[in-house]
C-alpha cells in the first residue's frame, strides 16, 4: 500500500476476476481506493478506511482503525438481511441500495462473488444483466 485508500494486493486479487467477468465491467481508480463500474455506474468501490481521512466511512462500519471495506449495491428486499446478520456488513449513510462490508481474514470470496455479481445486475442494462451466469435468484 503506497497511499491513502489504497487497497491490498491480495484483496485486488480476490475481486478483480469477478469484477472484470462480468459484460461489458471496467476498474479505474475511485476517489480514493479502485472502482468497478458498468457504463458510468459504480458496482463496487474497494478502499483501506483510516478514519482521519474517510470519517464517513469509519463511523459507518463503526471503526477507529484503518480496515479495508467493499462497497456495493444490493436489492432493497435483501439488504435488511445482510445488515441484520451484523459484521463483516454494514449500512453506509449514502444510497438507499448501498451495503458495506468488511474485508478481513475471515472473508467469504464466494460469498463476496455472489455480492458483487448481483450488485452488477442491479445496475447494469437488462441486456447485459440477463448474459450473467448465476446460481442464485435476485429479489
């Protein structure tokens, strides 16, 4: 890591192949930390949390350590559930469909897969959404 936000190599690694599986999905750098996005649409943002610098973020996955955090976008109908079910998730303060969750060495990248490729559909044209692959049913 070389400068605020900046994510982990491993973490990258973790979330690059999915990301950049889906149609038509592009990674740029986000404001702070790495970005996926769909046309001009972010389906998933990545960053390392200090909380001198991203206070909004530490206050909401309730952190005064630096922690890594994905942010993505789920179905109204699921989100009350992942936040329910407490860490790694959370709910950020910004967009009524964004979800938090925390990246650390417990993480589920089969469960973080499922996230992101479902988060991509919630954003993505209907024409790009129906060539995903997927093993389970959105809401």
């Amino acid at each position: 890591m070389t400068g605020p936000g900046d994510v982990p190599p491993e973490i990258l690694d973790g979330l690059r192949p999915v990301c950049l599986g889906l149609p038509e999905a592009y990674e740029e750098p986000a404001w702070v930390g790495t970005r996926w996005r769909i046309r001009k649409r972010t389906f998933a943002h990545v960053l390392t949390v200090d909380p001198d610098h991203q206070a909004a973020y530490a206050r909401a996955a309730a952190t005064d350590q630096p922690i890594c955090v994905l942010t993505f976008r789920s179905p109204g109908d699921e989100i009350a559930g992942l936040i329910a079910g407490g860490h790694p998730f959370f709910k950020p303060d910004w967009g009524a469909d964004v979800v938090g969750m925390v990246l650390d060495d417990g993480v589920d990248w089969e469960e973080v897969a499922e996230l992101l490729t479902e988060s991509y559909c919630v954003l993505a044209p209907k024409r790009l959404a129906a060539l995903v692959e997927r093993p389970f049913e959105l809401g």
